[in-house]
C-alpha cells in the first residue's frame, strides 16, 4: 500500500469522511468526487471540493497540521499585543508561483478582498476592522471586539498577489451567485506547494508540483503532480478505482463499501468528520423569500421551530 494517502493529507486532500487508496506506486495522484471545482477564486466559494482545490495553490498565514493543530505557514509567528491588535511576522523569500515576492502587501490586500460584498469568506472576518502592513514582512491586524477565535479564522483566508490581481482586473472576488467569468475563475497564482497546470471544466484539473515552494524541504510524501477529474456515477468511480485507473476517491458509494474492504488493493480510510452543521431560521421576515410556501412565515411561530 503506498503512501500518497499521507502525502495528499499535507496538502488538505482529504477532509474526514470515507475514501480508498488502492496499491500503486507512483508519482502523480489520481483522484475523484462526484462534482467539479467550482473556482479557482480563492475568495468566491466557501465549499468544501473548491477550499481543497485551491488549498494546493493558495495558503493562510497560519495552518492547521494532521492533528488539527495550529502551525506556521505563510506568517512564522504571531502575537496579541492588545486585546484588539494581532501582529504577524511574516515569512520571507517567499515567491508567488508568477516570481513576484510576497510581502505584507499582499496580506493586507488579501484580507480586504475577503471582506468584500462578493466574497463568500465574509462570515471569517466580521470582526477584522482592518489590516495594516508595518513594513514588508509585518502585518497588524485590528478587530472591533476581541476575538479569541481569530486565529481558528486564519486558515480560511488564502493569500492572493496584489500585483497579479490587479494586473488581471480581479481585485474584488469573484460574483459567483452571478455567474461572473473573471480571470481568476480559471487561473491561479499562489504560494502553496503546487500550481494550477491545466483546467478542463467537468472533464480534468491537472496540479503540478511548484519547485521553488518554501516548504519544499519539509514536504511529506512523493506526489509531484495532481490530476483531479470528476465522476458523477458512483458505480464508475468505484470501477475506476479497482481497475487503477484511479488512486483515490473522496466519496465511494456507501454499498460500495464492503467490496473495497474485501478487495486487498484497496484501503478504506473512515473517521469522524470535524464538522459543525446548524440550521438557521429566517423567523424576521413576514413572509420567506425562497420558498413554495406563501403568505404568514411558518417560522416565525415558536412551535414550528421547535418542530423542526
């Protein structure tokens, strides 16, 4: 059984759930889940195949490890200097995957593009009042309240280039509720330890490994390319894995299972998902707004919500 699982696991490949790894040796990891990428902006589309996707391309300042802990990534430290100022020292002789070097510019951008109207990262910072670049390699970051999950908050905002996007008019993300085609829709220049090669919406997304990534040194396992391709069917998925067409699968089919473990080509990795999912009730309005239902708001009754 080889080891690609451990690799794509440094890079976000896998979130908790259920996926096969089959036995075989090489270099470039081919994987599949039912839908497609649905951005390569890194700011438009808070979803879970998407952050993935662009997680090999973008990073944070900080990021979490195998163990869910918070470690160093584009920032090598951090501290709160009041309750409502963070600063961050950031890494130097890192290069965007263009060659431009990064710097607290970048950040600094990066954060406002976040919290722009179209940007589907918002809800990660309502309470960053804004961000400041001391100097090249230092940011400080001002909250309207103290917030003691800020950091928690750090590896969802990816880092973009200031220069790059501003020379491809795409300083604000993308509308993807409109249907907005920008340049940053299907192309890509980040930090991260691979870069975007080829794109073929609904057909094939191909990541090769970035040679001058900073972290290289320090990389686990031995894929230096990513061919990501989506399939619908569960029943082609699952063929295509025990006929090595395929590496890996993010999401076999539950009556699928038991063939995969019986199979000894092929090894089933399930766990606990460290996910919180809630429902929310838009119990204001008098009457909802997405809905067949017409008239009073069910939900502005009590009892209903409770039923619920």
């Amino acid at each position: 059984m080889r080891q690609l699982f451990a690799a794509a696991a440094t890079v976000a490949l896998v979130a908790a759930g259920v996926a096969a790894v089959p036995a075989v040796e090489a270099k470039t990891l081919r994987w599949a889940s039912q839908g497609d990428i649905l951005t390569f902006d890194p700011h438009a589309q808070n979803e879970g195949l998407n952050n993935t996707a662009n997680s090999y391309i973008y990073e944070p300042l900080i990021n979490y490890n195998e163990k869910f802990e918070l470690e160093p990534a584009l920032a090598v430290s951090w501290k709160q200097e009041t309750p409502l100022i963070w600063r961050f020292n950031l890494r130097k002789g890192v290069k965007f995957h263009d060659g431009t070097p990064f710097t607290a510019h970048d950040v600094v951008y990066s954060i406002e593009r976040a919290m722009a109207p179209t940007s589907n990262f918002r809800v990660y910072t309502t309470a960053i009042q804004r961000a400041h670049a001391v100097d090249d390699h230092t940011v400080l970051i001002y909250t309207t309240v103290p917030n003691p999950v800020l950091l928690r908050q750090m590896p969802e905002l990816r880092i973009m280039s200031k220069a790059w996007s501003e020379k491809h008019k795409v300083t604000q993300p993308q509308n993807y509720v409109a249907k907005e085609e920008t340049y940053a829709v299907r192309n890509a220049n980040g930090t991260g330890p691979y870069m975007l090669k080829s794109r073929e919406v609904d057909i094939r997304t191909v990541f090769v490994e970035n040679p001058n990534w900073w972290g290289k040194a320090n990389k686990k396992g031995n894929v230096t390319e990513i061919v990501y391709t989506p399939v619908k069917s569960d029943a082609t998925r699952t063929a295509a894995l025990l006929s090595g067409e395929l590496d890996f699968v993010l999401d076999p089919a539950p009556q699928d299972l038991a063939r995969l473990r019986s199979n000894p080509g092929t090894k089933v990795v399930e766990g606990a998902e460290n996910r919180t999912i809630f429902l929310g009730f838009d119990q204001f309005r008098d009457e909802l707004l997405y809905a067949d239902v017409k008239g009073k708001n069910p939900f502005k009754d009590r009892r209903v919500r409770l039923a619920v």
